[in-house]
C-alpha cells in the first residue's frame, strides 16, 4: 500500500482539475537516477494491468513493479519556504540521493 499525506491529497485534487477528465496521478518507479531508481509520476488513464489505490479520498495508479519498490511508502508535499514539492518516504529504499528524487 501507498498512502498519501493530507498535504499531498490536497495537492493532487488541485493538479487533478488541470489534467482533463477520465485521468489519475500515475505514482512510478523506473531506472535512472543517481542512485539506480527514480520516482516519477504522471497524469495517466488507467490501463487493464494498473493497481487502483486510495488514500485519504484521492484515487491514483500504479504497476505491480513500482508497488513491490514503494509498498510501504508514504507521499508527502511540501511548499514551503524549503519546500522540496512530493517527497515519498519508502522504507523500502537502502539509501537515497541528496536531491530524494532517487533511491537503491
């Protein structure tokens, strides 16, 4: 499981009207990265072979690969003065680079 923050769920409502109808935020995992995997994520329509999450009211996807690396993690957002945008905390990740963008 995913989950998001309050803050995070706030923000993908309002990222959510800009992308058009029929699309949810696409959470992934793919090669690249300082540290051998980034994150990513995307507007997207659902495709037959997506897990469907939730968390905290907002619907989003996912691929069984990328859950198997974020199951666990939880999707913050932050804009503040130091604001960094999402930041995912996965338990899952042996180390991270300095930017939190990557993971091994």
């Amino acid at each position: 499981m995913i989950t998001l923050t309050t803050r995070a769920a706030d923000k993908i409502r309002e990222l959510q009207e800009d992308a058009g109808e029929g699309k949810l935020l696409r959470v992934f995992v793919e090669s690249g990265g300082c540290s051998g995997f980034q994150y990513g994520m995307s507007f997207d329509e659902q495709k037959a072979d997506d897990q469907v999450l939730e968390s905290e009211g907002v619907r989003f996807l996912t691929d069984e690969a990328s859950l198997a690396y974020m199951n666990g993690s939880k999707i913050d957002f932050d804009d503040g003065l130091q604001g960094k945008g999402f930041d995912i905390q996965n338990p899952n990740a042996e180390s991270t680079c300095g930017c939190g963008k990557s993971f091994s």
